[in-house]
C-alpha cells in the first residue's frame, strides 16, 4: 500500500465537496484526522490510510472495490467499520458499538470526533455535539489497555483541551 495513492483517492473522492461549516475543500478534514493520530504517536500505515478514507463510503462515490484496490482488505474493513449509514436517532448505538470495534477505528472515531469538535468551536453546538459522544470516551477508557501508552495520554490530553474550550 502507498499512503500517496491512498490521499490521492480520498482527494479524489471528496473533490467539488466543502465543509459544513466554513468553505474549507471536504479534504481539509480527513487530512487533520490523520495529523491528530500522527500527532498521538499513531504510525501504523493501514490506520493511517483508513483516516485518510474514513468518510468515503459514507458520503461520496468511491466504491469499497476501488478502496480495496488502492488500500487493501484491511484498511477497507476498517473504513467499513466507521461508516454509518443509518437515521439520526440511530447514531446513539452507532457510537456505542466502538466499544466491540477494532482498535484501530475507535482511534480513528476518537480523532475525528475531536477534530469536528474543534470545527464548531467557538460555537454553542460544540459542546452538544462533543457529549452527544460520551459513550465514546467511555469506550475509551475501557479499552486503555489496547493503546500503547503514550498515545493514550495524548488523546486524553487533546479531550482536555477541547472541554477547557468549552468551557470557557
């Protein structure tokens, strides 16, 4: 796998796409998620490839064919694992089910949480949206044995930041 042909895909596939918020290019996004966990200490290239594609198969055209072709099996059963397809009433138990999900996308749900929380910052909806994710870090926290060390301490360090933004 070549971690540029993967960005070229996620390029690619997000191309004409833009933020919600803002009228940054779509690709901005999954760039930073993958700065975070890289920014954690998080060099393992299929999470890093599976970052870099995590909303492909949820919000644009790309086919998991053509993210198994450029990625592998690995990186698209991890993208798969990420992509909710379902009503907003539905995302509750979307999130809870990080808790049996692998290592590997609950990292990468936990940067990009963290990154779209940082996006609505200064706004109100931040913090709403940030604790609609409680399970997540709960999640989290149960698992901590399954994240090297290191990493498990700057995420919580990135988490602390973002509730001091909050609050304040």
């Amino acid at each position: 796998m070549n971690l540029q042909h993967v960005l070229n895909l996620a390029y690619h596939a997000h191309s004409n796409q833009f933020r919600k918020y803002g009228m940054l290019p779509y690709i901005f996004h999954p760039i930073e998620v993958t700065k975070t966990l890289w920014q954690w200490g998080i060099r393992d290239e299929y999470i890093l490839a599976a970052a870099l594609l995590h909303d492909t198969l949820e919000d644009t055209n790309i086919s998991a064919e053509a993210i198994q072709h450029v990625a592998g099996s690995h990186v698209l059963s991890i993208v798969n694992e990420l992509t909710f397809k379902g009503t907003s009433e539905e995302k509750g138990a979307y999130l809870a089910g990080f808790a049996t999900a692998s290592i590997d996308a609950l990292l990468i749900k936990v940067a990009d949480r963290i990154c779209n929380t940082r996006d609505f910052l200064p706004d109100n909806y931040a913090g709403i949206y940030f604790n609609k994710a409680g399970c997540l870090w709960i999640t989290l926290g149960h698992r901590r044995s399954e994240i090297k060390p290191d990493a498990y301490k700057a995420i919580w360090a990135g988490i602390e930041t973002i509730n001091i933004s909050l609050t304040t």
